[in-house]
C-alpha cells in the first residue's frame, strides 16, 4: 500500500529533474535562480524543486487534501512569481528573466502578441500547457488567478453566477478588438501599458470585491479573457471529469465545492462540469457517492486522475522554478 503511494510522488520528482536537468545542462544564460547566485548551485535547485513536487503529489493524491494543497501551493506559486519581480524591479536585474519588463497581467498573453504583432515566450509556454495538461493553468500555473481563489475561499454561493458568458465573451471581443486598433493606431507603448494596468486594476478589484462576496472565482470564471480562452480551448486535450449517472443520487451536496461555478444543478443534471471547469479536483472528495471522476481515453478514473496529477503537479514545480519576467 505504502509503495503504491510513492509511485506518484515519484514519477512526479522524476519528470521534474529531467525537465529542469535539460534546462540547468543546456541553456547557457542561467534560468535557474541557484545558478545566477552560485556556480552550480542550479543542481541543487534541480534536486530542490524535484523534492517539492514530490512532496505536493505525496499530499494531494489523497483527494481530500487536494483544495487546501491547491490553494496554498498556488498561491506560494504567485508569491514567488511577483516576489522575483520585485525583487527584479528594486534590486537586482539577476532575479528577471529576460528584464524585457511587461505587465504580469494574464489577458497580455493575447492582448500583447495582437498589439506587437509577434508571440511571446509566455503565450507559447501557456498554449503548451493548455496542450498537456488542459485547463491546469487555470488552476495551478497562473501568477494572478491563485489571488482569486485565495479571495474566494469563504463560503460559496448556490446558483449560477448572473450573466457570466455574456460577460466573457464581451470583455474578450472587447479586448481583442482594442488591441487591433491600438495597433493600426500605432498608440505608443506606454499609453497601451496604461490601459493593460487599468484593465488589471479593475480585475483586483473584482477579486477583492466580488470574488470575496461570492465565495467563488467570478474574476476568472467571468472576466479574465484568457478564461475565456482557457475554456474554448481546453477541450484539444483529451482529460475530462465527469459525474457518474450510476451511482451519483443528486443530492447536490457538491454544488458548493466547485469555485469555478461549474457544478450547478444543471450541471450535475448534465452529469458533467460545466465549461468553466478547470480539472482542479476540489470537487471529487465532496461527493459521498464517488461519483465526480477524471477521464481520459480509455484508462480508469483513478489512473486518469493519477496521470492528470503527474502532468499538472510536475508543470507547477517546473513553472515556479522558471516563471519570471
Ligand atoms: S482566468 Fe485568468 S487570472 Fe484566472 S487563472 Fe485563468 S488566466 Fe489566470
Ligand atoms: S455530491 Fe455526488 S451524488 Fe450528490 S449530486 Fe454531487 S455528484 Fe451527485
Ligand atoms: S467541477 Fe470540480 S474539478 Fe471542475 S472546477 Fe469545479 S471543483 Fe474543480
């Protein structure tokens, strides 16, 4: 039983050594932290950050551990993100990745490649990870959404939240249209900076507001475009979640579990998440029935849920060890 329980702490220290062995061996300007400060030091944080994706997949293959590890790992995950960038900003530019400065607003992974004209290192990395790991990145690699769901961790609403896909779509056709036009209108950077941090500001406000309100993430469930995106899009992976029709009693107890506002009644009706479901798996252990279980082709709920932890947990530590401006 023990050694069954090591399997996926270590296949998940495994997969993050070898992704960050690569990145330590082979990339010559140092992007590994340890390394900038010590020469070889970057080993060190290869074996470091091996050990704290162990330690992460250890506590949430247990599914009842799984929304309080998300929650605090993801927020560390954003701590560390903005701390480097202000350490960046005030120290030294040895805490930066690239010093290109832009805003650590999410919706610049659309809004930016569209106003610029060419991708980013940051709108590949985050279509990779849509590509592995589905919608993960709204739930364990995202340096703002953690805030949100740190700010809706009161008690959730029942009910759907009003008007939201009204919302999402147009805040993303918004979004899209203006940065054609502040590119045809060729309006200097700093003025479209300006606008990007407006748009943020308003986005902390919604978390701090009405996410804490609601008990759930109406930020990035409503108005986060690159949500929007992440829900449009998520389905080019081949994990899902589904309820159980055979054993689930819709009893409804689940419907508060879900921050993402994607088990409602009509969702639980349905037998599966709604749209907005980013695979977090805060849900599954509320269900007296079992009934809320992962897909993925042909394997079982467990070993589906078993690879999507893999995947998602090993993308997490990487991330964090990479992810900086
Ligand atoms: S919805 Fe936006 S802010 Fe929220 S996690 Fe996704 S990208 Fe990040
Ligand atoms: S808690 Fe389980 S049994 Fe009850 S409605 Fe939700 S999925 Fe169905
Ligand atoms: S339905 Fe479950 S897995 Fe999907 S977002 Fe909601 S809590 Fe997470």
């Amino acid at each position: 039983m023990r050694n069954k329980k090591l399997r996926l702490p270590a296949g998940v220290f495994i997969t993050v050594v070898f992704l960050l062995f690569f990145v330590q061996w082979k990339v010559e300007n140092p992007m590994l932290l340890a390394e900038r400060f010590i020469k070889g030091g970057g080993w060190f944080e290869v074996f470091a950050v091996g050990l704290y994706g162990a330690l992460v997949a250890w506590h949430m293959q247990d599914p009842g551990k799984v929304a309080r590890w998300r929650k605090y790992t993801w927020f560390a995950f954003s701590i560390v993100f903005f701390s480097q960038l202000l350490l960046g900003l005030l120290l030294s530019d040895i805490f930066l990745m690239s010093g290109k400065l832009h805003l650590p607003v999410p919706m610049m992974i659309l809004a930016g490649p569209i106003y610029r004209g060419h991708a980013s290192v940051m709108t590949i990395l985050f279509l990779s990870t849509v590509i592995l790991s589905g919608p993960a990145w709204c739930s364990h690699l995202c340096y703002f959404g953690a805030i949100d769901n740190i700010a809706a961790s009161g008690k959730t609403r029942r009910g759907p939240i009003r008007y939201k896909w009204a919302l999402k779509w147009t805040v993303l056709l918004l979004l899209i249209a203006g940065a054609v036009v502040l590119r045809l209108m060729k309006v200097p950077v700093l003025s479209a900076t300006l606008l990007a941090g407006g748009f943020g500001i308003l986005g902390l406000g919604i978390i701090l507001i009405i996410s804490r309100r609601e008990g759930r993430m109406v930020h990035c469930t409503s108005y986060c475009p690159i949500g929007t995106v992440v829900n449009l899009t998520q389905k080019v992976n081949p994990f899902r979640m589904y309820i159980d029709d055979s054993s689930c009693t819709s009893c409804m107890i689940c419907t508060t579990s879900c921050k993402y506002d994607a088990l409602n009644e009509s969702d639980i009706k349905a037998r599966r998440p709604g749209n907005t479901c980013t695979l977090c798996g805060d849900c599954v252990s509320t269900c007296h029935a079992s009934s809320i279980k992962y897909r993925f082709l042909k394997l079982s709920p467990d070993q589906s849920r078993n690879l999507y932890l893999l995947i998602t947990i090993s993308l997490h530590a990487a991330t964090m060890a990479l992810a900086r401006i």
